[in-house]
C-alpha cells in the first residue's frame, strides 16, 4: 500500500527510476477499495464499463452520466490510488468547449485525477485545449476501441514500419499537446519499448509488451470474471467469475433444499413473547 496519495510527480519519478506502474480498472467502490488497498498506482474508470458491466454489446453507447456516476463511486473507494476517468466516444469529439466541460465533469463532480481520450494526431489539439484549462490528460493510442471500425477492427496495430512511425509520431505530438501519460494498446513489443525510450512522460501497455513504464488490464478480465472475449494479452490471476458461479449454485440448492436459512442466520423470539402473540390472533 502506499504511504501517501499516488499524484502526477510520484509516477514521473516512477518512470525516471525505471519502477513499473501498475493500472487496473474499477467501477465501483468495492472493487476500488480492495485495490487500493493492494498498492495499485492507477484506478481506471474505463469507458470498458460499458460491456463488462453496463451490458452493452461494446463501449460506444456509455453515457457522460453513467460514466460519472461509476467515477464518484471509484473515487470514493479509493484513498491512496490515482483515479482516472476515460471519456466516452462523442464527449469530446465535437468541440474545444465540449471536451473541456466533460472533462471538467470528471474532475469536478466525480473527483478523477486525470481523464482519458483516445485517438492520435487528430486529437492533440483538443487534448492541449483540455491541459490549458487545468485538467490533466492521457491520450491512448494503438488499438483505440471507440474507433476500432476506422482502423481494421480490434486487431494489433502498427505491426509494419509505416504505421509503427505513425503510432509513435501522434505520441510526441499528444506529449508535445501537454499529455501527462499515454496508453499503448495492441501494438508490437518493440513499438511499445521504442515509444516509451522516446517519451518522457509515462507509458502504460495494454497488449504492447513489457518494455513500456507500466502495464494496465480490465480488472474482471484478470480476475477471470467473463465478461465476453477475452483478448490474448490477459492473463489470469484468479477464477472468481467460476466461485461465484460455484457459490450461487450452492446457495440455490440449499435454499431449495429448505437448509438455508439455519437457526444460525435466523432470529428469534421469547417463548413468552410468542405465547402472547397467539393469545392475541386468537382473539
């Protein structure tokens, strides 16, 4: 755990002494209590929220409001981790005034620490408008899901020399635009390793190998809670989605069996008091 709140300059220092950062998603208090409590750097409020636990078919129908509503319930459970919101497709693609406001939203209402937009060249201008007005911002680049059918799909990106010098160009320009971090997704080892020497500001990789400053993944993906596919980058710490099938399974049969609840789960009532409530229906 950590001794004092995780800020912008501690994950700096992280990075300049070659410390891996670690990132792992919530979208709700539980869940961000208990990792923070593990000593995680970053809590992600990911737009991911919308298929892994809002039950869309894929990210882009969140809203601004469920977004808020799952980031102020994040940041209430965490003390120590940085909490970050990501943005959701349409909430800052309009505007300057647009993304700013719903940025600020994060910042303001939900209590972030920084917000996530994703997208490269095309997004640094408004991504500077955004760190002008105060409000710290990571950019995401490589696979970008709210845009996956501009790009091929959800497959790696920049696997040729071509569109690897993209991916990393659009990265200095995000840095140069005042980013404070960037997330590479699906992208080759060695693009991943080669954007994180040129950056000075942190990496986080998601499918982009070991070699960037830290490492983010969808908390029930790691956790083996099914959520839908699960991509190859994941890997898997524990099985809770099975045990807490395993548990309702049981709790099913024991309430159908009439064993559940015992006289251990149940309360009861004075001999004397009962006596005097059948004297009472019986008049």
């Amino acid at each position: 755990m950590h001794e004092k709140a995780v800020d912008l300059s501690l994950l700096m220092q992280k990075k300049a002494r070659g410390e891996k950062i670690t990132m792992l998603t919530a979208y709700d208090a539980p869940t961000a209590r208990a990792l923070d409590s593990a000593g995680v750097d970053i809590i992600l409020v990911g737009d991911s929220a919308a298929n892994v636990v809002l039950g869309y078919p894929d990210t882009l129908p969140v809203s601004m409001d469920e977004m808020i509503m799952l980031t102020s319930a994040v940041a209430r459970g965490a003390s120590k981790s940085f909490v970050l919101g990501d943005m959701p497709f349409m909430s800052y693609n309009v505007n300057h005034e647009q993304a700013i406001r719903n940025a600020g939203r994060f910042i303001k209402e939900a209590g972030a620490k920084a917000v996530k937009l994703e997208g490269g060249g095309q997004v640094a201008d408004t991504l500077g408008a955004m760190v002008r007005a105060g409000i710290p911002t990571v950019g995401h680049l490589g696979l970008t899901p709210q845009t996956a059918g501009m790009i091929g799909g959800y497959k790696v990106q920049g696997r040729d020399a071509d569109t690897a010098a993209i991916i990393l160009e659009d990265a200095l320009r995000l840095q140069d635009a005042g980013a404070c971090m960037v997330v590479l997704e699906c992208v080759p080892d060695r693009v991943g390793e080669l954007i994180s020497q040129k950056l000075d500001i942190p990496t986080i990789g998601i499918g982009a190998g070991n070699n960037t400053d830290g490492q983010v993944l969808v908390v029930h993906d790691m956790l083996g809670i099914r959520s839908g596919f699960t991509p190859k980058f994941v890997k898997q710490w524990e099985t809770i989605g099975e045990r807490i099938e395993n548990a309702a399974r049981a709790y099913c049969e024991e309430v159908a069996a009439k064993s559940f609840p015992s006289a251990d789960e149940s309360f009861a009532m004075k001999e004397e008091e009962w006596q005097k409530l059948l004297t009472k229906e019986a008049s």
